[in-house]
C-alpha cells in the first residue's frame, strides 16, 4: 500500500491548518466560559493553620534561684502590678472599667464576672475608691481603670 499520493505536502499543510483552528476555537471558548477572577470578592480566602499535635512533656520539677532581676511575688490576696485578679462580688451585673480613675469617667465596657485580668498600673484613689488599671492577657484592647472592691486576686496561670 502507497501512501505519498496521501502525504504531499498540500494535505499536511491543511492538516496543521484545521487543527490550529480547532485549537483557537477551543482558547475562545475555554476564554469566555470560565469564571473570572474578581479582586473586589469582598473576603480572603481562609489561611489553613497547622496545630501540631501533643507531645509527651517529661516531669521536670522546677529549682528556685535567687536571680536579683526577678522581680519579688506579691504576697497572697494583695493586688499589685503584674498580678492577676479575678471579677468577683457583682451578682452577674459585671463590672464598668472605666477610662481614667472616677467614678465620672466614661465606661470603656463591662467586665464580666469571673472575667481575669492583668493589673498593669496603679492604685489611685479617686472618690474614696482604689483604682487599678486593668489589662485582659487575651486581649489589649479590653483595658481601663476598675475599682479594687470587686476584684479577687487570682494565681498566675
């Protein structure tokens, strides 16, 4: 069987010819069909975070040292810089942490009871009350002045 009669040069040009068009009318086609990326969706796209798995923690007990930078413990039940206290006496009605010491000093929000925070600065004595300045370890933003009546000190977690 003969195939150069098939094979001149005329039928593999044309050959190439019709698969180049199919090829363009696929591009098009593809082009207008699928969806386009829009800049403006309105959200991100969610971020995947890895949280690696447990891993065993041996028994270490811990030695006390005698380091002079380590600044002293509070004694128990003594509310002071760096010690952690604890919402308490407010029957569920929460606590108005306020932005300066005062009782007329406008409410920044409510603490609620049990909520626990980081004494940050004071005392300040401002209408007969004590005054702490009170920061939440989980979030800076819920920070003010509250007064000492209705904090409970709390270990250091």
């Amino acid at each position: 069987m003969d195939l150069r009669p098939y094979l001149n040069r005329y039928v593999i040009i044309g050959t190439l010819a019709v698969a180049g068009i199919l090829l363009i009318i696929t591009f098009i086609i593809i082009g207008w069909t699928s969806p386009r990326f829009s800049p403006d969706v309105g959200f991100a796209p969610a971020d995947l975070t890895m949280i690696p798995a447990p891993t065993h923690t041996p028994n270490v007990t811990a030695i006390p040292t005698n380091d002079p930078l380590i600044t002293p413990t509070l004694a128990a039940n003594t509310i002071g810089i760096g010690g952690y206290v604890q919402i308490s006496g407010t029957e569920g009605e929460g606590l108005r942490i306020r932005q300066t010491s005062g009782l007329n000093a406008d409410t920044v929000f409510r603490g609620e009871e049990s909520e626990v925070f980081v004494v940050k600065d004071g005392p300040q004595t401002a209408d007969g009350y004590t005054w702490w300045y009170l920061v939440a370890p989980y979030d800076e933003t819920r920070a003010g002045w509250s007064v000492a009546d209705f904090l409970a000190v709390v270990p250091s977690p």
